[in-house]
C-alpha cells in the first residue's frame, strides 16, 4: 500500500494539482532537516514560505539581522530541488529560486536530498 501523501506530492511535482496543506508542510520541514542533517553549519539559510526555514553549511556563523547569503523559493520548487525534479540552475534562470550572497550557491551541492 502506498502513502496517499506521497502519492498526492509525487502527482503535484509532475503538474498536478497540489496536495493537502498538512502534506505539503510536512515534506517541506522533513527535507529542510535532511538538508541540515547533511550540510550542517549557519552560513545559509534556506527559507521556504509558509512552511519553514533552517540555516545550513558550514561557516562563518549569522547572528541577527538579514542573513548574508538566503536562498528563498516556494514549497513546489524546493521539493523538485530536493527529490531531483528540478535542478538548481534552471530554478534560478526561471525566477523560481532566489539566492543571494556569496554562499548560497552552495546549497546546490547538497541537492538533491537522498
């Protein structure tokens, strides 16, 4: 038997309609700790609206303010980015992903999530 929630994501990645807000939040904050799990550290931090954020890579560490080097972008992009769907580069090109600073490109290399 297969889990209805990772059916419903696995049917919204390739253009379906989008799953239930429960579904989508708790793939969002599971691959945002898998990410941290593998690239741990506070020079980054991957912002994914409304559901989460964590800083990651290892580094020089951010205190308050503005982080230095964010990458931000919606719940269906990150989830592409995580299982290999989308790569990083066609995300940026097409505006669907955001990443500022000198670091944040390094997220990249920890992508996609095993």
């Amino acid at each position: 038997m297969t889990d209805p929630g990772a059916a419903a994501l696995e049917a919204w990645l390739a253009g379906g309609p989008p799953p239930d807000r429960a579904v989508q939040r708790a793939a969002v904050k599971e691959s945002l700790a898998a990410l941290a799990a593998v690239a741990p550290g506070r020079s980054v931090e991957v912002r994914v609206p409304p559901f989460g954020a964590v800083q990651c890579v290892a580094g020089p560490r951010h205190g308050r303010g503005t982080p230095p080097n964010v990458v931000e972008t919606d719940p269906r992009t990150w989830l592409a980015l995580a299982t290999g769907l989308l790569d990083w580069a066609t995300a940026v090109s097409g505006g669907v992903l955001v990443a500022s600073g000198s670091r944040a490109d390094e997220v990249a290399h920890h992508l996609p999530l095993r």
